[in-house]
C-alpha cells in the first residue's frame, strides 16, 4: 500500500498539519450561508428593473399648450 514514513517525512507531516486548520480554510461560504443565492437573485432583480424601465420609459416630449 504505502511506503512507511521516515523520521522526516513525519517530522514535515505535522509541520504542514496548521495549513488545515479550520480558521485558515475558506470558511467565509459556511460563515455566510445563503448569500451566493442573494447575491444571484438581487442581481437579477436589479437587471429586470433596468430593462423594464428601458422598455416602458415614459417620453420625454413637452405637452403641448392650448
């Protein structure tokens, strides 16, 4: 299966053990649950807002005086 670990091979295992702590991996997407999905649908929100207010603009012409 695996070769057995030499003194120095065991010696840099527990060495490089600290880069997998929890407070050191990517933790912001589990400390914000749900916020990809707000993001995404606020996005998509503001976009129809846009086009709807491109589609029914109101004109910009003068009234006319009688």
């Amino acid at each position: 299966m695996g070769k057995a670990l030499g003194p120095t091979d065991e010696f840099f295992r527990r060495r490089d053990e600290w880069r997998k702590h929890l407070m050191l991996t990517n933790q912001f997407r589990h400390a914000t649950p749900g916020l990809e999905i707000v993001v995404v649908a606020f996005g998509i929100y503001v976009a129809g807002e846009i086009a709807y207010n491109k589609i029914y603009a109101p004109s910009h012409t003068s009234p006319r005086s009688h």
